[in-house]
C-alpha cells in the first residue's frame, strides 16, 4: 500500500512487536494521531497569532498553557518546545561558551552534546566511566578538578545524561549535580530516555537545565523536543532580540535569539499536546514497563550464554545484551548466517533489532501492553529452543 | 459543502485511528479479548454513523 504515488505505508507498530532502542517512547498516542490528521498543514498553529507574535503566548491552540504544563512537569520555572534535544543543547552552548571554555560531558554523552559545545568554540572533555558503565559523583569531581588545575577556571557548563543511550544505565545525575553546583558549574540535565517516560524533577535534582527529546520519550512527531529552565537562566536562555536593521531600521519584537523567534509551528507541537495528558500520566506507571523489560531480559538470560552488558537489575527499558555465547553461535554456521536471529524474529512479528546482529545488540521494551512482553519473551526463548540452545527453566 | 460533512470526515478518520491504536496494542498476532472486540463493534457503529453522513451531505 501506499502514501501517495511513491511513499509505502509504514505499518511496522501494527504489524509487529517493536523493539527499537530509540523509537518506542515516542510513538504517537491516538490523540496525536488524531491531532497530527488536523494540523498536517505548514504553519497550522499560526492560525490565531497575535501580537507579540510568539509561539509560547499564542492562546488558540493553548500553547501558552502549554509550555507552563511543561514547565510544571519537570518541576523547573520556563519551558520552551524546541526542534528535538539536540536544539536545547545548542541554544544552551550557544548562551554560555565561548571559544576555547572548557566544557564537561561524560564518556557516554551523546553526539549531539559534542557538536553543541564544538559548534562553539568550546572544548569537550569526559567524565570517565566507571568499570560497570556508570559516570559517578567522585569521576566528576575529580574530572572538575582536573579541568581547574589545567585551565585554572572551572569548566564553563556539565551536561549529564540520567541514563545513556549505549546501555541504558542509571548515572549518578544527582551527586554530579551536587558536586557541579560546589564548583559553581551550571549543569543541564539530559533526559532523553527520561522525560516522557518516568517522573522528572528537575528542581530536586539540581538541575539548571532539563532537556526531554519527545520524539523520543513523549509520544511526538520529529523532531521535537523541550528546554526547561530556572528562572534566573531563562533570561539567559531565553533572552529576546536587541538588533535593529541598519538601513530599514526594523526591530524584531520580542523573539528570542536562541530559539530563533519561533519553534515548532504545526504538527510536531499539536502532536506533543495532544500527547502530553496521556505523557503526564504513564510517567507514574513507569515500574510496570520496567516490570515488563526485566521479564523480557530475564528471559534472554536464560538462554545459556546470554549475558546483558547493561546494569542488572535493569533500571531503565533500553538494555544493552550480548548474545555472543548463545545466538552468535547460531550464526556462525547457520545459512542465513547473523540475519538467522533479524530473519526468526520478523517470522515471530518482532521487530527493531539491526538487521544481521547476533552478538551485542539493545533493544527497548517500553510501552507494550504485558501480553506482548510475554509474548516477545517466549519468541526469544522459542527460537533459541529451535536453534538448539539450551534454555534454563 | 456542509460542515457536517466535514465534521463527519474528521470524525470518521478519528475512529480509524482508534481502529489502529488496537492494532498496534495487539501486534503481531491481533488477538482481541471481549472487551476489545465491543470496542471494535462500537467503533465501526459509529464509524458507519458518520459514513452515511458523508454520503447524504457529499452524494445525495
């Protein structure tokens, strides 16, 4: 079937059980389905802009009351939607460094972070993880206290991630936090695995700065995402324009220099509000997903040689797991080669894993319904009893 | 055209998607229980609701 003359149809959450690491927080609610079929059109929240003439004060659609709801939600004072998480962390580098500004991230930071603070002119430096994969309070303090002896000034800005995206492990964001603010370091925390999914407190973390990627974690269109700011940053963060054309001599009202004036003008913002009452609320049933990913895991971990390369018990959904011992095996000799275990699955209706990967691979189980944990935990276990694995009961 | 022809399309596409929204909670085998197949039932009742609408306003 088709979109048009030449776009397929993409049924894959219809047709199969997902398991891709970054795709399943953020597929669509009914409502932002039905939200994205209203405001498909261009500039379609526009409808009723008004003087001043900005997407956080427009009333109909209530994006107003929207960015306060957001604000709320992570317990900071401003929030503002921004093009994905990538664009809250360049509209934060872009206020606060400058060239040559030492800046912390961790050794398990994303890309992104790296390019906002290259982008300008700072210099990214790593907290060392520990042995088990976790960045810790006493590798950040230490880490600050390098960075002060070497360039005699403390660095200019920490980003932490609560979990990271390679293991989806839990970081020590508080103790960091706690030991960046003795140093006078404003830290933004990114929540990309976080908000949308689980409960968030920005203000009891300590955090100067919350980043959320709801196409990730908040059931939204791409790209989207939220910046949530204290008080005394959003003047910062959010500082509006002074330029004044040289020749026409125009003024540009009150927008704002990082968001560059406007944001998310259609359907990736209807779809984050028509998601966010049914967003606000699974965040407080966060321990059933988690219930359903440690049943899913435990399962892999009783195929004989699997072993899960992320923190155990899992704290989060996204699990890194090295099936080298069990499924590989499989692989090795099998005719389909390493396409053995994509090629199985996709017979069973499961889907997201990358294609051909048959020794460290992640997946994430968040948002199926328990039927479907049970049954992706039994399809794992099934085709390893078909490949002649032994499966401990 | 009516705008009860267009509330009746929107409305119909709305229904659609509740339709999708228990097909992608029940992938990839679709097995519904008794509670789902009423809502299914429900669903394509007043699915059907808005289809004679659209006719009687867009066909006559």
């Amino acid at each position: 079937m088709k979109c048009g003359l030449s776009l397929d149809v993409r049924d894959i959450d219809e047709t199969t059980i997902n398991i891709d690491p970054i795709q399943v927080g953020g597929r669509l609610t009914a409502d932002a389905m039905k939200a994205v079929i209203a405001y498909g059109d261009g500039y379609s929240v526009c409808d009723n802009c008004r003087k001043p003439n900005r997407l956080d004060m427009i009333k109909s659609p209530p994006i107003d009351a929207f960015h306060r709801d957001l604000a709320a939600f992570v317990n900071m004072d401003e929030a503002r939607v921004v093009p994905g998480a990538r664009r809250a962390f360049q509209a934060v580098a872009g206020t606060y460094i400058e060239k040559g500004d030492p800046v912390l991230l961790t050794a398990l930071s994303h890309y992104t972070e790296f390019l906002s603070v290259e982008a300008y002119g700072g210099v990214p430096l790593e907290i060392q993880k520990s042995s088990e994969h976790i960045i810790t309070a006493d590798a950040a303090g230490e880490k600050i206290d390098s960075v002060k002896r070497e360039y005699g000034r403390p660095p200019k800005l920490l980003y932490v991630d609560h979990f990271d995206y390679q293991f989806g492990n839990e970081h020590e964001v508080k103790g960091i936090i706690k030991v960046a603010k003795q140093n006078d370091i404003p830290v933004l925390y990114n929540g990309a695995y976080t908000v949308g999914i689980m409960p968030v407190d920005g203000r009891d973390l300590g955090a100067d700065f919350v980043v959320g990627s709801a196409h990730k974690s908040m059931a939204s269109p791409a790209p989207s995402g939220v910046l949530a700011v204290t008080k005394e940053c959003a003047e910062e963060v959010f500082r509006t324009t002074k330029a004044q054309a040289d020749l026409t001599k125009r003024t540009f009202g009150i927008k704002e220099v990082e968001m560059m004036g406007c944001t998310l003008m259609g359907v990736t913002l209807v779809g984050m509000m028509a998601s966010f009452p049914h967003v606000r609320e699974r965040v407080k049933h966060w321990d059933c997903h988690l219930s359903n990913g440690r049943m899913i895991v435990d399962a892999l971990l009783a195929i004989d040689g699997t072993t899960v390369k992320s923190e155990y018990p899992r704290k989060h959904t996204l699990t890194r797991i090295d099936t080298t011992g069990s499924f590989d095996t499989v692989a090795r000799t099998h005719k389909k080669r390493g396409f053995f275990l994509t090629s199985a699955l996709k017979e069973k209706g499961i889907s997201g894993t990358i294609p051909g990967a048959t020794k460290v691979w992640k997946f994430n189980t968040y948002g199926m319904t328990d039927a479907q944990a049970r049954y992706t935990a039994k399809a794992f276990q099934d085709i390893a009893l078909q490949s002649g694995l032994h499966v401990l009961q | 055209m009516s705008k009860r022809a267009v509330d009746s399309v929107f409305q119909a596409m709305f229904l659609l998607t509740d339709l999708r929204v228990i097909l992608r909670d029940t992938a990839p085998v679709h097995e519904l229980d008794e509670s789902r197949q009423a809502m299914v039932a429900r669903t394509l009742a007043e699915l059907e609701e808005q289809v004679k609408v659209i006719r009687k306003e867009m066909v006559g």
